[in-house]
C-alpha cells in the first residue's frame, strides 16, 4: 500500500523540501505544547527523560505526527492508496523533480564572475543608500526652512 512515487528522481529537491516542512512542522507542534501546557496532567512521567505526561504534550506529539505524515505524502515518500490524495502528493513530487532537472541546466557563475557581479551590488547599493539619504536631508532642510518641520 505504501510505496515511494518515482523513486530516485527528484531527491535532493525532495530531502530539501521535507527537512524545511519538518522543521516547520516541529515548531509548530512546540509552539502547540506551550499553548497548551497548562492542560491538566494525567499523574504519569515518560521513563528514561522525567517529564510529565499532559493533554498538552499529547495533542503536540499528535500534531507532529499528522504533519509527518502530510510531509511523506507532499514530498512524494508515501503513496496511500487514496486517489485524491495521491494525485495531490503526485503534482507536488513532479513539481520538485523538474525543480531539480530546471537547475541541472542553469549555467551558474565562474567564481571571477560571482565576485565582480557581487562587487557591483555592493558598490550600486552604496550608491543608492547615500542618494537617499542625500534626497532625504535635502527635503528635511527644505521642510524646516518652511517651517513645516
């Protein structure tokens, strides 16, 4: 019932996309705890780490669960057997193996370029920055002289 879609394709746009909604996924089930950490115990401690076990902890955990299992699907891990939600998980998983194929083809900088490319940035940023300011002083002065300021 549960087999990879289009094994092997796509594999570093997949882990990518899968670590950033994992570890969107476990903040939120963090920030769900702390919402709830004021849910009543239920009297039991987990063994080996000591924490209480609560409602709040609960709900968290199964939170994150249901996110991993959205992210299996989404990234293209898992195909369930439901045709809606296969179908879903397959136009995610084919978007992210022509990501990869699309960057197989850019031509990316020499390192000479990258450098005379970022310098020019730089050196137009600075440019514009002291252009703004220079504007903004200039209506400034113009303001006050006008008593407007």
């Amino acid at each position: 019932m549960f087999t990879i879609y289009k094994k092997g394709l796509g594999v570093a746009a997949r882990v990518s996309v899968g670590v950033v909604l994992l570890l969107i996924a476990l903040f939120a089930a963090y920030s769900l705890h702390g919402a709830l950490i004021n849910l009543p115990g239920l009297g039991f401690t987990i063994p080996l780490v000591g924490i209480p076990l609560s409602w709040g902890l609960i709900w968290s955990f199964v939170f994150f669960l249901f996110c991993l299992f959205i992210i299996a699907i989404l990234v293209g891990f898992v195909e369930t057997g439901v045709g809606k939600i296969d179908n879903t998980g397959r136009g995610v998983v084919v978007f992210l193996i022509e990501t990869q194929g699309e960057l197989k083809k850019v031509s990316w900088p020499l390192k000479n370029e990258l450098i005379g490319s970022t310098i020019v940035v730089l050196i137009c940023g600075f440019v514009l920055g002291v252009y703004v300011f220079g504007v903004d002083r200039l209506v400034t002065e113009v303001m006050r002289l006008l008593n407007i300021l």
